[in-house]
C-alpha cells in the first residue's frame, strides 16, 4: 500500500516543484531584449482581454461574489487598459542615462513573483500580476484563494499560453492548484522567490512580510467620502452610490463612509434616496450590525446586493435599493458599520465644516484604512488643499468614484490591482504598483571629480582650492552678500607664489573679486623681490 501525503504537505511540494520550473525559465527570460519582452506582453494583453467575459463568468460563479458586467470591466483593466499605460516603460537593459551620460540605470528582474490572488477580484489580479511580473522580466507562481482556485487557475493558463505563443520560454507563469496555508508559506518563504506580491486578507498580507521575503502588501481600505458644502451634490452622490455598487463593493478602495457637511446633508439624503439608498431606523440599524459582525465581518454579506444582505438580516426593503445606509456618531469597535465592510453598505456621518468633517474622516482612516484612500467631493480649493497636504491617505480622489478611480480606471494614477497605503500601513511603498516595483536598479558612475590625473598623479590642491574659491567667489557675486575668506594652509600660498613666478604674472586670484590687490610687477631680473611676497602673503592672509 502506498504512501498517502497529507494536503498540507502535497501542497508544500507543489510550490516547491512550480518554483524550481519558474526559476528554470527565468535562466533564459532575464536576457530577453525589450522587443521581445513588449511583443510577449501585448500578445498577453490582448489573450487577457479577449477572455473578459469567460473569466468573470467563471469568478461570479465560484465565489458568489460581486456582478459579472462589473468584473469584465476590471478584467479590462487588468489587461488592456493596463498595457496601455506600461506599453511604453522601459524595463531591460539600461533605461535612462543621466547627469550628462556620468549616471546609467540599468533595470535586472528581481525573480521569481510569489503573487497572493484574493477572491474578491481573482482573475483581473491574475491578469494584472502576471502581465507586470513579465514586463519587467520576473517568472510568478500564484497562489490563489481556495475559494477562487478554479477561476484563477484558468486566467493563469490564458497568460501562459499567450506568452508561449509569442516566444517566451515554457515555465513563466504558474498557479498553485492545491492552495494551502502550509504551501502559500513554503512559497513566500523558499529560497527561489524573488519577491512577495500580496493582495488579500490582512493577516495573509502580515504573514506576507513575515516570512523574510521582500514584500509588496496592501492593507485594508475603509474609505470615507466627503461631501463638502461647495460640492456639486448630484455627481458626488452618483459618484458614491456607483463606486459603493460596483462590483457589489469588494474592491478595497471602495466607498465605506460618506461623511456630510452640514448645510447639504437634507439635500445630499434626498439625492442618495433617489438613486436607490434606503436609510435604516435605528432598530433596522442594529440588527443588520449584530448580523454583519457577529465576530468579524460575516463572509455571507461579502460582495452581495444590498436587497440579498437585507433579506439575510430579516430586514424588509424594497426591491430597487442599491445601498443600504446606517447614520452614525461613532468610530470603533462600538460602532461595528464604520469598519470596512466589502458589500453595498455604507455608514453616514453629518459634520458641521470641513475642519470637523476632516477630523471624522482621519477617525475612520485610523479605524482600518490608514495609508490608503480618501475620497473628497468639493470645488473650494483651500479645502482640496489642506485635506491633500494633511491627511494620512495615499490616494486623495477628488470629484470622482473612489473605488474605480483609486485603481487609475476614472484618473491618471497607473491602473494596478495592487494599492500601497505607505509606511503608516504597514508597507514599504505607496504606489500603485506596476512593472518598475518589481525591477532591481543598478547603477553606472563614471568619475565626475577625479582625485588623480590621467599619467595617475595626484590632482593638485592648488587647482582645487583655487575651483572652490571660484565657486564661492561667484555664489557671492549673485546673493550680493559681503565675502568672507578663511585662512589658505601655507602649502597653498606658496603654490601659489610659486605658479606666478612661472608664469611671470600678478594677477589677482579669482576667490578676491571685490577686495582690490595690486598687481606684482616684474623687476628687471624676472624674479620677485622680498616685499612683494609679503605682499602675497599678507592678501592671502586677509
């Protein structure tokens, strides 16, 4: 009778076995030029686009999460729109030449990726992490969520076979198809991988930069949304109700909270009702509470429609409503709905100003979204301003939906399923992170100050004490300041002297500009007399 392995160890084995085959490939993959990397990219791109549908289809299906219309749109942007924007990034080989051609950079893969998928967007972030892994290089073995295993296994063969097609070696791409938490850590933690690219859960992430491995980690959103009195209340409400809906809310920049300024907040109410949000009374308020944190937030309620979650609650809503909307006065464990949520839900604050809708909003980014994202609808520039330089949020959205504008669908920031919140989170970048994340920058130096002629003789200390009086001569000539001169070592003085001599000259150094000395003259023997060192000295010395 054979030996049956264990899950956990069977799981173990095949990270091990799908990072040695990653780190095979990556032997040849690291010397491609960037032609052939751009040509495998786009030809990836478009295998990624073309499977739109199948592929939300498929992590709808699996998961139970979200709507099929609005994980298409993300799978677009984890593969045409994203192309689009690194299509023209250099990546191989050096990709810039600076301080007049002394400085090169000269970007090297950093390895094998150990991408983490979540199962709140599991085939766009495998699009998205394979295509930037390959654009810069690196070879990426995934592991997906154990609930979205199926769906992102089949995005995983859609890149790998785009990328054969177009040249690139057999072994790039992998996706573990018995995820374990045993085998997720022989994978972040073995010797092969590169590098750490976590999306997922917090303590997956934790467990991310644990493990020893350079790590790229997203912490949790809990987005507040602003509406400031100078706001166009009509687009900022659409603009909330689509971001708190799209995809039934499972994207980490989601709205979470909206927080309004008082003088709007009658007309801000009556916006959101119209567009589908039902207020909950206070008894409504907490049982949907006690239902969605019995312990942590209730996976059932995870990216299902408002009307489903109400219905799991025992609350009696109409069949139209999109959101589900609990006014608060508190932040904290006390108030359960003002955390993150991941569903069609949001809390509602009134503040009186900005000052105090500002310091509601910093409440609810300490509260499990610091670093992250905040949202701000307002056309006074001063508060633009002050929420832009002061609050501890790397993504500062202003007059547009968080959820998709945070990712770089609805603005310019580079389209990435991957979202730094910075140090104050508990990661080592801010960025949206793309290809230059996962690139290693070498430096080239030529000499720009040498210490030693070209025969290999040391550069004389004259020469480099007369430069820096140079420079300091003409910094204050420009600030129209008085000159101040330190003492020159006496080996510098009688350079000096010496080097006049040579040249039978008595011009007056360049570090004296505006202090007059007389020019030495020459006597009838060539050579100076006693008094007219002196004199040299004397200005030295001055």
């Amino acid at each position: 009778m054979g030996i049956q392995l264990s899950n956990d160890l069977l799981s173990i084995q095949e990270a091990r076995d799908l990072l040695q085959q990653a780190a095979e490939a990556l032997k040849t993959f690291k010397h491609f030029s960037q032609e052939k990397v751009d040509a495998i990219v786009k030809a990836m791109a478009e295998a990624g686009y073309e499977a739109r549908e199948e592929l939300a289809k498929m992590a709808v299906e699996e998961t139970g999460f979200g709507k099929v219309e609005d994980k298409i749109l993300k799978n677009i942007l984890g593969s045409k729109t994203l192309y689009e924007y690194i299509a023209p990034m250099k990546t191989c080989g050096i990709i810039d030449k600076r301080e007049n051609g002394k400085i090169w950079d000269i970007a090297t893969p950093m390895g094998v990726v150990a991408a983490l998928i979540p199962s709140t967007n599991p085939t766009s972030t495998m699009l998205y992490k394979s295509i930037i892994s390959l654009k810069s290089r690196n070879a990426i073995v995934a592991s997906p969520h154990p609930a979205a295993k199926k769906c992102t296994a089949r995005a995983a063969q859609i890149m790998r076979e785009a990328a054969v097609r177009a040249g690139a070696p057999e072994g790039l791409i992998h996706c573990m198809t018995n995820p374990t938490l045993e085998g997720t850590g022989e994978l972040m933690k073995h010797s092969l991988t590169g590098v750490i690219l976590a999306t997922g859960s917090t303590p997956m992430v934790k467990a991310a930069y644990s493990s020893g491995k350079p790590a790229y980690g997203v912490g949790p959103g809990n987005v507040p949304a602003f509406i400031e009195r100078t706001a166009n209340v009509k687009k900022a409400v659409a603009d909330i109700i689509f971001g708190k809906t799209f995809d039934n809310g499972t994207i980490c920049a989601s709205e979470q909270a909206v927080v309004c300024d008082l003088p709007i907040k009658s007309q801000v109410i009556e916006e959101m009702k119209k567009r589908g949000a039902y207020f909950l009374n206070p008894e409504e308020k907490e049982t949907l509470s006690r239902f969605m944190f019995p312990r942590g937030l209730n996976a059932a309620v995870v990216g299902k429609p408002a009307a489903v979650i109400a219905a799991q609650a025992g609350i009696t809503v109409p069949e139209t409503t999109k959101v589900l909307v609990a006014e608060l006065a508190e932040v904290g464990k006390m108030a359960p709905l003002s955390a993150e949520k991941l569903s069609p839900v949001l809390a509602f604050y009134t503040e009186d100003g900005w000052e105090a809708g500002c310091r509601r909003c910093m409440e609810l980014l300490d509260f499990g979204g610091i670093g992250h994202s905040l949202s701000l609808h307002s056309q006074n520039e001063h508060v633009i301003m002050q929420f832009a330089m002061h609050k501890p949020a790397h993504r500062i959205l202003i007059n547009t939906v968080s959820s998709v504008g945070a990712v770089g669908y609805t603005t310019a920031l580079a389209p990435s399923l991957t979202l730094g919140p910075g140090t104050i989170g508990g990661s080592i970048t801010t960025e949206n992170v793309g290809p230059m994340q996962l690139l290693n920058i070498k430096r080239v130096a030529f000499e720009t100050n040498p210490v030693n002629d070209k025969d290999g003789n040391p550069v004389a200390q004259a020469a480099v004490a007369s430069k820096e009086a140079t420079v300091n001569a003409t910094a204050q000539v420009a600030t129209q300041t008085k000159p101040s001169y330190k003492k020159l070592p006496e080996s510098s003085i009688m350079a000096e002297i010496e080097e006049r001599i040579r040249l039978k000259a008595g011009n007056t150094p360049a570090g004296f500009l505006g202090k007059k000395v007389t020019p030495v003259k020459e006597n009838q023997s060539g050579k100076l007399t006693s008094e007219e060192v002196d004199e040299i000295v004397k200005t030295f010395q001055k």
